[in-house]
C-alpha cells in the first residue's frame, strides 16, 4: 500500500512540475504543423505540455495580448491594429518566420479546368464569374469555399489574390483548411484555397495561376502570386520553454519535420 501512495505521490509532483507551453492561432500551422513538432519535442522534453488552440491567426494574436498564450502561430504579418494594441499594453510582438507557405487554388479532380489567371481567380473569389463555362470549364455554377474571418488565411488571400476586395456574398466560410478542401473534393463545382501542406487532399486538384503551380522552387524564388512566410510570434524575445521550442523548430530535426508536413524549409 506504501509503494502504491508512493508511486502515486510520484506521478503527481511529476504532473505538477511540469512546464505548460500555451500555443494559439493559425489553423495552417496547428492543425498538423505544431502538433507534429510538439510530439516530436515532447519525445525528448518529457516534462512539458502542450496545449495547442488552432483557431485562426487572429485568436493567437487575441491570445498574445491577453498573455493567455506563450507562443501565437500565424499564416499573416501581425496588423498595425494588433501591433498598436500590444504596444499600448507595454508589449512587442515579436515575428519569427519558421517556414515558407503558399494558397495553393484547388478544384474538384473531375473539374477539367487545370489553369487560371491572377485575374480570373480574383474575378471568381468576388464574385465576377459565376459560371465555371466562363473560364472553361463545363457550364456550372461556381461553387466558392474560403477559411472564416478570424483566418490569417482569410486576410493575407484578399491581400494576396483579391486586391483587398470583398469576397462574394455567396462564398461558403470553413473553419479550417481540411474543411475547404472536402468540401470541394465532394462538389464537383466546388473552388477554394488552402494552405501548401492541405493541396495534396482527397478528390481535389490544384491549378496554375499565371502559369505557375505552388512548387518549391516557385516559392523560394517568389514566382508563385500567393507565397508568403509562417510565423510564431512572441511577446519580446522568447524565453523559457517557448525559446526552446522554437528554437527546435528552427533546428534540422524541425525544419525536417516542416517539409515534411508539406511546407518549404526557411532554409
């Protein structure tokens, strides 16, 4: 019975000595990214846990001023509004890029449309084209997927595709990448974005634009429209378990892990 209360007692001052590191934010980065490199570090950091929220970006910037949260994972550059919040509470928000990205447009595979251009994709994403017969494809009306309004994703594809216009009133918002992405796989209409490492799903296909498929090489040298980096983003220099970690990002191991998932390396 001794060695029973104390073998219990052993496992509780173990649970309460270990270190909790709070990441929140991009659905592009913690639906599989984060997750992977957490397990991973845990393998050799035992005592740590992790609790992951991959919510949108905008959430893990909320969660960063807020202090409910160590380390914000975003798909975007932290707006002025953020910044100018942050700094009024005595805080910097400090980016770390940990990748490369790009919104790589998907179709359903039975859709024979293979290409589109910069213009054509911000006609159909606002609204302009509502036919896929129009840039064609077979007569059909077209049916959009986006990520929601917390999304980084969201932000940076207005910024990236659409000249800041508004999406079209009939757009279908997505909680996450893995949404849009079966979505259009089981609507043979269907047209929508997601991040490089959701590209590749069941039943949907990418497609060109301008002549330029979100390839590794298209996105380091920047060819691709819709390339843009991954970031942490920190309050100040990272320290503690939140440095570490990202620092293990950053490490061989990590960034293998990154390539993996199915983004581009930083280096």
């Amino acid at each position: 019975m001794k060695t029973i209360l104390s073998l219990l007692l052993l496992v509780s001052a173990t649970a309460a000595n270990a270190q909790e590191l709070v990441i929140k934010g991009s659905d592009t980065l913690g639906a599989k990214l984060v997750p992977q490199l957490a397990e991973a570090y845990k393998a050799e950091n035992p005592d740590i846990r992790f609790s992951i929220a991959a919510e949108g970006s905008s959430t893990g910037f909320a969660a960063l001023i807020d202090q409910t949260a160590d380390i914000a994972m975003s798909s975007r550059r932290a707006k002025p509004t953020e910044v100018a919040t942050a700094s009024a509470k005595g805080l910097t928000l400090k980016p770390t890029i940990v990748g490369y990205d790009a919104i790589a447009i998907i179709v359903n595979e039975q859709n024979p449309v293979k290409a589109l251009t910069k213009r054509q994709v911000e006609q159909i994403f606002a609204g302009d084209i509502t036919d896929w017969a129009a840039v064609g494809g077979k007569p059909g009306k077209i049916s959009i997927y986006t990520r929601n309004t917390s999304s980084g994703t969201y932000s940076d594809f207005k910024e990236l595709a659409m000249r800041k216009r508004d999406y079209a009133p009939s757009t279908q918002k997505m909680a996450g990448n893995e949404q849009i992405a079966a979505e259009v796989g089981r609507n043979a209409n269907g047209i929508g974005y997601v991040g490089l490492a959701y590209a590749k799903s069941p039943r949907v296909r990418t497609v060109s634009v301008d002549g330029q498929t979100p390839s590794v090489a298209a996105i380091r040298a920047t060819e691709y429209p819709y390339a843009r980096p991954i970031f942490y983003y920190t309050n100040g220099e990272p320290d503690g378990a939140a440095k570490a970690f990202i620092a293990f990002t950053l490490s061989k191991k990590g960034q293998k892990i990154v390539e993996g998932v199915g983004f581009v390396p930083v280096e």
